[in-house]
C-alpha cells in the first residue's frame, strides 16, 4: 500500500473519530459514559492528525529527494551529503521544504473540515472531500512546481552549468537554488488553497441548487 493510500485510509478513521468526539457531548446528559466515549474520540482524532502528519512528512522528504536525484541526472544525494557537498545538501533542504510547505496547505484544508463535521455533518462531509482533493492536487502541484524552477531557472541561467556546479559543491548555486524554491512554494501553497476554496464554493452552489 502506497503512502497516499495509508493517509487516505487515516482520513477515514479520523472522519470516525471525529464524528465520536463531536457527537457524543450532544449527549451528555444521557450518560456519563458518552462523555468518556467522546473524549476518547477525541484523543483518537489527535492521534490519527499526528499520523498522517508524520506519514506525510516522510512522504515529502523521500519524494523529493528522488525527484531533486532525478532533475541532477540521477546524482546520489545522500552520497553527496556524505561527501559533505554543501550545495546539494542546501538545494535538498529547499526542495523538502518546498514540499513540505505545499502539501501542508492541503493538510491544513483537509484538517478545518473535521472541525465541520459537529456543527453540520453534511458540509463537513463535502468540505472533508474538498479536504483530501486539496490534498491530492497538492501533492501533484509540489512535483511540478519544483520542476518548474529548474526548467525556468535553467533558461536564465544559459551561461552556467547547474548540475556541474552541484556536483564540484558550489555553495553560492545551492543557496540561491534553496531560496527560490522555498519562496516560491509559499506563493504555490496559496495557489493551492485557493483551488480548494473555489471547490469547495462550487460545491456548495451546487447544494444550494438541488436543494
């Protein structure tokens, strides 16, 4: 099972969670036992939140690191680390970075639905949709975008060598590379979440529309 799919299945239990934890305090004056339940739902819910958090993380550093691996034409970034390769090790931080700071835009939509959930289950349902779609079309976006750098930055930059310049440990490149990439993540994560919002906008009308 792919590390996608595992966070998918999480997302589902924390659904469940969430609807214990919200639900049960409703009832509170039936037993105190449902107070307890609810608690318990809630614990849970943090716990699966820490999970697909750390999930995620892991996701992000190995997928990046292959995806950097594979735009270096094939170069071994641990090897370089070891090589104390200072340019790689930079230009591997801002690609983890970037990542992270993308895919946690679609963690973050997916995360405010569950809070829905109580108040309104059905659009805490449809925002919780959004939620993991955000999340998809975030984890794709990360991808592209840090291709993008180089694709464009390989077009500035015609009279230097990139990959040779990483390979010799140019510091310089790998912290100009590092910075780019860091800033322009934060510009694509709020592209992201405001996909999520137009979604989520059209989703809505289209409720309010059937009735």
């Amino acid at each position: 099972m792919s590390v996608v799919s595992r966070i998918l299945s999480l997302t589902c239990l924390t659904t469940l969670a969430a609807f214990a934890a919200e639900v049960a305090p409703e009832a509170h004056g039936a037993s105190p036992w449902i107070g307890v339940a609810g608690s318990i739902g809630g614990l849970i819910l943090g716990a699966i939140q820490l999970i697909v958090g750390l999930s995620l993380a892991a996701f992000c550093i190995k997928k990046g690191l292959d995806l950097l691996s594979k735009l270096l034409g094939g170069i071994d970034i641990w090897a370089e680390i070891k090589k104390k390769n200072l340019a790689v090790a930079l230009l591997g931080a801002g690609v983890i970075i970037s990542y992270t700071r993308v895919v946690g835009g679609g963690i973050d939509a997916m995360t405010r639905s569950l809070v829905m959930l109580g108040s309104d289950p059905i659009d805490g349902v449809v925002a919780l949709g959004v939620g993991i779609i955000n999340l998809v079309i975030a984890i794709a976006v990360a991808s592209f975008a840090v291709t993008v750098v180089f694709k464009v930055m390989d077009r500035f930059t015609t009279t230097i060598d990139e990959k040779k310049e990483f390979a010799e440990g140019n510091a310089a490149i790998g912290a100009i590379y590092c910075g780019i990439l860091i800033g322009v993540s934060g510009l694509v994560a709020n592209g992201v979440g405001g996909i999520g919002l137009g979604i989520g906008t059209v989703i809505h009308a289209l409720r309010v529309a059937i009735g």
